[in-house]
C-alpha cells in the first residue's frame, strides 16, 4: 500500500464524485477560518484595549454596533450559499441518480462482525438465489450452489475488486450488527442497517490497491474489521473474475471455500 | 458564618442536614462534588484509553497489572475493555459529570438564590432527584465488575449490538432509567420555582441570564428525556424479556440465527436516542453561557451586550434543538427529503449561536476586564466554544459528512464544545461561585496554574484530532495502526495522549486548590466580586432559608458602571443602586 497516499488533510481521491465534496470541504474551512481570525482580531483588541487598568473606566451606554448586523448577515447569506448552493445540489446529484444498471458492475456486501462478505454476479451478471439457513463457514453469504444463476457467482472475503472507470453499484446489508462501509479514498461511507439493503453507487478515476474500514463501532472486532480495495484495470477486473469463477463440473459444495481468493477471515 | 440568624430553625441532626437534606443549597453542593467526582473517573477511564492510541499493544506500566487480566492480560488493553472504557466515557462525562454539575449542581445553588426564593418550590422532589441520580451514577460505574464487563457498545448503545451485548448493558439500562428520572424531576421542579417563586419586581426582563439559560435547560430536560427512558426501557425489554423492538427478523451473530421474534427496527432507536441526544447537545451548553454571561458582566463591569437578544436566541435554540436530532443519521441512507430538511435546520440554529458569540464578544468592547480567575476560564471559552460551533458545519452538511461522520473530526468537534468549552464555563462558575458556597475564596494564584495549564493541554488534546479526522481516521478504534492512513497520523496520537495525561495534572492543581481553600482561603463578605445580581445580598455561605429579609428589585440584572453613581455596581437588590455603604473602589480590582 502507498502511504504517501495518506498525510495530515484529505488523502487522495480517486472518485468521480468526490471532488465536489473536497471542494465544500475546503470552502467551509476557508469560510471559518475567516470568521474565526476575524473573531479573533477584535476579540484580543477588547482584551487588550479595555482591560482593568488605573484611570480607566467601563462605558455603561451600549455601544451602536451596525456591523454585528452586517456580519450576522453576511453569516446567514454565506450558509445559505453552502446550503443550497453546494451541499444539497452535490449531495442530491451524488444520492438521486444511480448510474446506468446496464453499465454498471452490480455487486452485493454482506458484513458481518467482523468482515466484509462480496457476492459477484459473475459472468452470466445474475445473482444466485440466497437463503439465511445457508449461512455457514465456508458459505458466508449463504448462497445456494444449487440455484442456476448460483454457479458462476463469486464470493470474497475482505477482497473488494472492481475494475476503474466503471459505476460499481453495491447493495449494503449485513446480517447482525450495525456497520458502516467506509473507503475514504472514494469518498463513500454508508451505514449497513439491519433488516435493510441499501444501494451505494461510485465510480473510481484511478487503480490502486486501499482500504475498506468499518466506521460504525460493531463489537471488540471493530477496528480490525478492514478489506483491501483493489481498483484494476478493466483488463485486470476481467482476468480475475475468469482465474475465480468457479469450475463448472466441481461438485457445488465443496466448490465456495476454494473461490476464496486468499481470505484473510476473522 | 454560617449559623447566622434564622434562630427559629432547629438544629437539624447531620444526616438531615447533609445526606437527605431538603436545602437547595446543600444538594446543589452534592450534585456538584458527585459530578466532579464522576467527571474526574470519567476522564481516567480516557487516560488509560489513550496509553493504547498513543502505544497500541504495548503493556501499560505498573496500572496495566492492577487492571488485572481479564481488562489487561499481559498489562495489554484487551479490545472489549477498550470498548468498555470508551461507552463508559462518554456516559459519565455527558450524563454523570456535566449535565449533574451545570443543572443538577450549578442550577440548583444559583437559581433559587438569583431569584430571590428562599429555597426550590418542591425541596422533597429535589432531595428525590439528587438520590435517584446518585444510586444511577454508582451502579454505572458497578457495572464494571459484573461478568463480561460494563457496556461497551458505545455512549450511543446502538443495537443490535447493545441488545446482544454482556451484562453490562443491562446495568447501564437501569442505570440510564434512574439518571434520566432524577433529571425529569429537577427539570419540573426549576420550571415550577422560576415561573412561581421570583421576588417582588424580579419581572422576566430583570431576570439574570443564568436563570433563562436554566429555564431553557429545564424545558428541554422535560421534553427530551422522555422519549429516551421509554427506548431505554424498551431496550431493557428487548435483552431481558426477549421482545424485539430493535430487532428485524433474520439476524444472523457468529453464524448462528438469532432466536428472537424480529420485526424491530434498529433506526428506532436511533431517533428516540438523538431526540433525546441532540437537546441533550444544549442542556450542556446553555447553562454553561449562562455563567459565562454571569462572570462576563462582573469582570468587564458593564452591562451584557445585547441582553435581550441573548434570551431570545436561547429561547429559539431551545425550540430548535428538537428538530436537527437526524443530522447525527444521515449515513443510515435516509431520503433525500428528509437529509435536506434535517441539514437545514441545522443551519439555521447555527445562526442564535452566532449571535449569542457575538452578544458575549460585543460585551468585552469597552469594558474595564477584570482578568480573575473565573474571567479567565469565561473568556477562554468564547474562542473554544467558537472553533466547537464552527467545526461543526462540516458535519451538519449532508455532503461534507459523507466523509467527516464518524471521524475523528467528530471527535475534536463536540470536545472542543463541551471540554474547553462547556466545562471551562463549569469552571468559571466554580470559582465565581465557590465563595457563596463556602464563605472562602479559592485560591488565585493555583486557580491561573489550573487555567493556563489546562487551556495549553487541552488544544493539545483536542486539535491534533481534526487533522487525524481529515486523514479519515475512524472514531472507536482500538488499533488505529491497522489503517494505513492510520499510521500517517499516528505521531499525532502520541502529541494527545500526553496532552491529556498533562490535562490531568493540572486538574490536580485544582484539586488541591478546592481542599486547601476550604480551610486556608481568604474569608469573604456577602458581596467578593461586587456583583449586582440577588446570590450576593445574601451571607456567604447563606443559611437555611437563604435571605435574611425578603428581597425586593429595583432594576435590570447588570447595573454596572452606571454613570453618577457613587459605586461602578448598582445591585438589583439596592433600592439607591449605589451598592452597600462601604466604601468601593471605582474601576474595578
């Protein structure tokens, strides 16, 4: 992993949407930061200029202050702008328009305390049927072997590869606790409630290898609840679904442990 | 001092006097050394949390052994006990410490006496109130040492994960169940005593800031709590009687079906919980401005700026502190209806707090300021309170939140709020106040000590975490190291953790400070700091019963430098409002 990627601001953004919210971001910093220095400056000139000191005498007559009026103003006019100028227009731009299905890679996380369980489509792009009373060790997602659509479906734990330059739409769920899916790298973060599935949808300007965390306290496991995002090339993407895709002959069962790339489980 | 007049009250035996009392006064000084007490664990239990930021996975020295090796085995924090220090937190310091010291402590010893009563309107209901609270906060901290630990699912206790966690919960439910009732209970007795029992001529317009701070405080306490002892109860219900009101059907813990009923949505809980949370944001603010208010008035000698306008912005934060709780939800994928209503009331009570900051601010211009030690913690708090309010825009954005929410940005923002912020203000009152109480002053020179060492620390701890919360470093991690932008900001979690181990040094200054005065600090007059409000036409401290002829006002609460007057302080309580007789040196101290 790069951790030059990673300093003392905003790390890297490698989303289509992201920049618009770096841009709030810095603009609402700006914006305190010139209302606190501005504070500030007349704050320590009044203790400065009118602290207790022989000879010097506190004004009873309240003092006419027009430019309080024309700051608080000025204060409402600029969270207006930030209001309906830049938070709702992004944040409806971001949340009210899911990108093309027929574009997009449809993928389902399942978490769990304390990992993230990914159910690809696979090739035929359908996913097989699931069912609770499947949910076991090696079968994580509880997905039927049995289903026709089932066979050609991939399931990775702690491994969420999808490729760049491409609307990834995920649906969230999880099956016990509260989680929350994090990669601050794209900008993304979304509460995984239970009894819900909620669809995120993003779409990476760069590959690379990041981080998934979870954001939401979920039992002792919490902090280590953590998966490798791996941002490939169509090219890449393409390869491993096909070196995961499950052999067609092999008898089901025994079939989901091995599609395991490498899982790093609890 | 104290057994002055009031020959008419018996000698009570010591344990109606100063356990089951029914005196405002001696259960304001009880909630407010419980509180400081509980305030002063809840700020251990951090200190040992961030031996393990600071150096994760290196045994504690000598403590980590004491802890035992269930908490610590190897002397190395064990990930269920970090979770159990950290709820443990943020439920001391929100509902034992701040919320009992600023309305259960300050609100109980000041207000009757601002007011001109000669005690609450309900003394029983107040005695009821104190010994619901005390019993709460104790079990609290007992649920350390049942099996499995205190809770640890958060100061927020969301379930599913509270509904499946250890006993401990179930402890901290009942805890919360009985904390909750004794604020109920104040809360009805402060409305009652400021609507029905103020003096001849203390009209609403004449009344000190502090009181409408504490009659907002009260209304919210009444209105908010509710909902949150029904969910408490509710989760109660859920873990011990096997309901399913957070519950939805198929849940699946450690590959096992759940064997409940389901149907329940965790979400209810959430908004019950912040309908009650985000108020709760307020009652520890607000009486928190209103010692400020109190001491800014006495140490700059002039009159609040914008008085009126103070209280009507308090009384419209009050109104819309109900109506902003689901900004704290915006990533739980509410529509975007509902994020968009709930981001714009949020700015919109930026704007009362914006003003209020500028009424304080605008109070300092053309004073003669006093730099006391209560006026320094007052004044520290502007700027700290500030940097709270405004770091929280970024939150109160729908966008910005997407990636700010549960950082550590969230972190630096509600602390700056309530630590440098509320408590500094907490401070101030203490040692505005601690003359009233005790008849002595606490001492100056250890009181500047005790500011300019925790004013240092404390930006230490606190902005350090704005900076980890920019990198995306999540809150509630017990090993932030795993993450690789974690370890960019690592250094930074070394810079807090002595900051705060620093922070606790100097509170022992403080503490020191608290005991050696009760014994050794200057004797005071009725009247230290020449203040104008009715707190000080009584003796210091005053006996059962507070005043020794019935209080009248004569005139608005900060009479000060009133021009051809022969003193720079004109009390409400003075018919001449040239202050008592003794001479007065003009131009403050």
């Amino acid at each position: 992993m790069d951790e030059t990627k990673y300093g003392w601001w905003l790390p890297v953004d490698v989303s289509t949407h992201g920049a618009k919210i770096d841009q709030l971001i810095a603009v609402l910093h700006w914006f305190m930061l010139l209302l606190f220095v501005g504070w500030g400056i007349f704050f320590v000139y009044c203790l400065w200029q009118y602290r207790a000191r022989p000879g010097h005498l506190a004004i009873y007559a309240p003092v006419k202050a027009i430019a309080t009026k024309y700051i608080e103003a000025f204060v409402v006019v600029v969270e207006v702008f930030l209001l309906f100028g830049l938070s709702t227009p992004v944040w409806l731009a971001y949340k009210s328009q899911p990108p093309d299905e027929s574009k997009a890679l449809h993928v389902r996380l399942v978490a769990e305390q304390f990992a993230w369980n990914f159910h690809y489509a696979g090739k035929d792009r359908k996913f097989g049927r699931t069912d609770l009373a499947l949910i076991g060790g090696d079968n994580p997602v509880g997905l039927d072997p049995d289903s026709a659509e089932g066979k050609d479906d991939i399931v990775t734990v702690n491994q969420f590869h999808f490729p760049v330059h491409t609307p990834v739409i995920l649906d969230i769920s999880t099956k016990d606790v509260i989680h929350s899916f994090n990669i601050p790298v794209l900008r993304v973060k979304q509460d995984t409630i239970p009894g819900q599935r909620i669809p995120v949808w993003f779409e990476a300007t760069d590959t690379g290898h990041f981080e998934l965390g979870c954001a939401q306290l979920c039992g002792l496991g919490h902090y280590r609840m953590r998966a490798d995002v791996l941002i490939d090339t169509p090219e890449d993407f393409a390869k491993w679904e096909q070196e995961n895709a499950p052999p067609p002959q092999e008898a089901p069962a025994a079939a989901a442990p091995e599609n395991h790339p490498a899982p790093e489980k609890k | 001092m104290s057994d002055h007049a009031h020959a008419e009250h018996h000698e009570m035996p010591f344990w109606r006097k100063y356990i089951f009392s029914v005196d405002h006064k001696v259960i304001g000084i009880q909630y407010a050394v419980s509180a400081l007490v509980f305030l002063l664990v809840g700020f251990s239990l951090m200190m040992i949390m961030r031996w393990q930021l600071a150096y994760p996975g290196q045994p504690l020295p000598i403590l980590g052994k004491i802890l035992g090796d269930t908490a610590m085995p190897g002397g190395v924090m064990a990930p269920e006990f970090y979770n159990q220090l950290g709820a443990m937190h943020g439920t001391i310091m929100v509902f034992m410490g701040v919320v009992p010291l600023a309305v259960g402590g300050f609100g109980n010893f000041v207000t009757p006496l601002q007011i001109g009563a000669p005690d609450m309107a309900f003394p029983r209901l107040n005695m009821i109130s104190y010994w619901a609270f005390l019993p709460g906060g104790l079990i609290m901290l007992a649920s350390f040492f049942v099996q499995g630990g205190a809770a640890q699912s958060g100061w927020t206790s969301y379930p599913p994960l509270s509904d499946i966690a250890p006993a401990g919960q179930t402890i901290w439910c009942f805890g919360m169940v009985l904390l909750i009732t004794s604020s109920l209970l104040g809360s009805i007795n402060f409305i009652v005593t400021i609507v029905q029992l103020r003096a001849k001529g203390l009209t609403y317009w004449r009344l000190p800031f502090f009181v409408h701070a504490q009659l907002v405080t009260a209304f919210l306490l009444l209105l908010a709590f509710p909902p949150l002892e029904a969910a408490t109860v509710l989760q109660l219900m859920d873990r011990l009687a096997g309901t399913s009101f957070f519950l939805p059907s198929g849940l699946v813990v450690s590959g096992e079906q759940l064997k409940i009923a389901g149907g329940g949505n965790p979400l209810l809980w959430q908004h019950l919980f912040w309908f009650l949370a985000h108020p709760e944001v307020y009652v520890l603010i607000l009486p928190a401005m209103g010692i400020v208010a109190e001491v800014i008035a006495n140490n700059t000698r002039k009159p609040l700026w914008g008085y009126r306008l103070l209280v009507y912005s308090v009384v419209f934060v009050g109104f819309m502190s109900f109506v902003v709780w689901a900004h704290h939800m915006f990533m739980t994928g509410m529509g975007t209806t509902m994020s968009t209503f709930f981001q714009t009331t949020t700015m919109i009570i930026s704007v009362p707090s914006v003003i209020i900051l500028t009424c304080f601010i605008m109070s300092l211009y053309g004073g003669a300021i006093r730099f006391t030690t209560p006026m320094l913690f007052a004044t520290a708090f502007l700027p700290m309170f500030a940097i709270g309010g405004l770091t929280g825009l970024p939150l109160g954005l729908t966008a910005s939140d997407i990636y700010l929410h549960d950082t550590f940005y969230v972190i630096a923002h509600f602390h700056y709020v309530v630590a440098p912020g509320t408590l500094f203000a907490l401070f101030a009152g203490i040692y505005y106040w601690y003359p009233k109480a005790t008849g002595r002053k606490l001492n100056e020179t250890l009181g500047k000590i005790h500011f300019w060492a925790s004013f240092v620390a404390i930006n230490f701890v606190f902005m350090p975490m704005f900076f980890q919360g920019m990198a995306g470093l999540s809150r509630r991690l017990y090993d932030p190291t795993i993450y690789a932008h974690g370890r960019g900001v690592q250094a930074l979690n070394v810079v807090i953790s002595w900051g705060a181990w620093g922070l606790g040094l100097a509170q022992l200054v403080f503490i020191v400070n608290f005991f050696l005065s009760l014994k050794s600090g200057a004797r005071v007059a009725e009247n230290p700091w020449n203040a104008t409000t009715l707190e000080w036409a009584t003796p210091s401290p005053p006996g059962h019963g507070n005043f020794l002829t019935e209080p009248v006002v004569y005139r608005e609460p900060y009479e000060y430098s009133v021009p051809g007057k022969a003193n720079d302080f004109s009390p409400q309580f003075s018919p001449e409002g040239d202050g008592p007789a003794r001479p007065q040196p003009r131009g403050g101290a």
